[in-house]
C-alpha cells in the first residue's frame, strides 16, 4: 500500500481554511471544498472508507478545478486499493493522471496502475474475491494499457505493453500476443524486455507451427507462420520444455554458447509462459 498522504485542512483564527499539501504548502480552498475534505478525513480517522472515498469523489466531481481535488482523489484510490476495489482504484489513479497530470502524485499513481495491473495479471488475490480468470486478463490488459497510454515514455511503460502480450498469450489469443510483444520491440528496443518479447514472439510461432493455435483468426496464417519461424531460427536453434524459468534479459557468449540470464529488476518472473531456450552454435 503507498504511503498514506499526510495533506490535511488547518484552521487559523481570523483567515480561510487552508489546504496543506504534500510539500507542506497552504493553499486556500472554498468552504464546500473543505467540508467535502473535512467529511473524507473525519471518516477515515473513524474507519469509514466507504464515506470518506464518497466524500472525496464528490469533492471532485462539484469542485474538479479546486486545488484540493487532486490530492482528494488519490486519497480515494488509495482507499479503493486498501479496500481490495482494485478495478475502481485502477479508474481513480487513471483519472488522477489524465486530469491533474501535475499533480505530485503522477508517478505514485502510474505505479499504483501497474501493480493492480499485476495483481489481475496474476490472479492470486482475485480467487478469493471471486472474479473469473479469464475476466481478471481483461482488466489487466485494460490497466496496462491505460499506463502505455498516459506515461508513454514512463518508469513502467515498457513492462506494462510486455504484460499485454503476457495476458493475451494466457489467454490463448496468439495473434494479439505477437502484437503486444512486437510493440515492446518496436518501441523499446533498448530495453532488456525488447529480448524477452522476441523470444515470446519465436516461442509462440513455434509452438504455432508444432501444434497449431487455438487462435482461430490465425489458423489462415499458419505458412506465413512457418516461414517466421524459419527466418527466426537463426537466434533460436531449439526450443526444449522445461520448467518455467525467471524471464531472460540479455544473451551472454561463453565458448561460442548462447545461455539466457535473469533480469534482477523484473518483478514478473511467474508470468512467462514459454520454456528455457538453450541454444548452441556450430
């Protein structure tokens, strides 16, 4: 959970309400403004997320120009995160981001994104909630393309379009998987992930041409697929099954063999779906 706001409403004698931000600066409010704030923080100090994310959301929809309102709505995320509404809370930190991009918590909100975007993507905490599997990839997909969209060039954008192919490929839809892991490698080819989805992409063609897909869009293409993993065949050789593996980040050459290494920084280890490659040069 990110760490809770410490913005709060003070009162001096014989002057407005001022609103004290993040970084400590007072800002003067209108009187509805700070009531709908006061109510948010009064019921949170009581336990009653329900009102208090009610109070704020209404703060800013009456009041969306008011200097308060960015700081009310990602209090009312927070909330919805805490609360476990992890779709709504994924809503108000994209509204956040869209509306008020400069707000102090522009970069918070884009990570609160993606790591909800990671929880449907893994499914984990949706079991208990009840929500199907195959709804929870949606909305992942949803999510991570919200961050794609809003922070183009961001911390977590590259590794939220490689979560899209991840989605799509648990789901069995090959063709926008290819998609999705292309656009990592067209736009990022910098990034040690632009590997990672090339090898998504060789893998899926792969198994494409073994086993055919259950992409029924892409049936039609299967020989347009075989020559892909022809012309892919110069980076990888063989493909054997194994047991999922940490994604790769890099190729490393020792005695003319090609090895796949971890990436330390990536969080999404459980995610990949395609077995260890080891290839050999001759």
């Amino acid at each position: 959970m990110p760490e809770s706001s410490k913005a709060s409403v003070v009162f001096k004698p014989g002057k407005k309400p001022e609103y004290v931000g993040p970084g400590g600066v007072e800002e003067e409010l209108s009187g509805d403004a700070v009531d709908l704030f006061q109510i948010g923080q009064a019921a949170e100090k009581e336990g009653n997320y329900k009102r208090a994310v009610r109070a704020y959301k209404s703060l800013v929809k009456r009041h969306p120009k008011d200097k308060v309102a960015p700081e009310a709505l990602y209090r009312a995320a927070q909330l919805q995160e805490q609360e476990h509404l992890f779709f709504p809370a994924a809503d108000s930190f994209s509204q956040l981001v869209e509306r008020y991009p400069g707000s102090a918590h522009f970069e918070q909100a884009i990570e609160a994104q993606f790591r909800i975007g990671e929880i449907y993507l893994n499914g984990k905490k949706l079991k208990v909630l009840g929500i199907p599997i195959a709804s929870a990839l949606d909305r992942a997909v949803a999510v991570f393309a919200n961050v794609v969209r809003t922070a183009p060039y961001g911390k977590y954008t590259a590794r939220a379009q490689f979560d899209i192919g991840l989605a799509r490929e648990k789901q069995g839809a090959n063709d926008a998987a290819i998609q999705a892991y292309q656009a990592v490698v067209d736009k990022f080819p910098s990034e040690p992930l632009a590997v990672d989805a090339q090898y998504q992409i060789g893998y899926i063609w792969f198994t494409a041409a073994q086993l055919g897909t259950k992409d029924a869009a892409a049936r039609p293409q299967q020989r347009t697929r075989k020559l892909r993993l022809k012309i892919s065949s110069s980076i990888i050789l063989r493909v054997r099954k194994q047991p999922r593996r940490a994604p790769i980040s890099k190729f490393s050459s020792t005695s003319r063999r090609l090895t796949l290494t971890r990436s330390p920084n990536f969080t999404t280890s459980k995610n990949i779906i395609a077995p260890r490659l080891s290839t050999t040069t001759k």
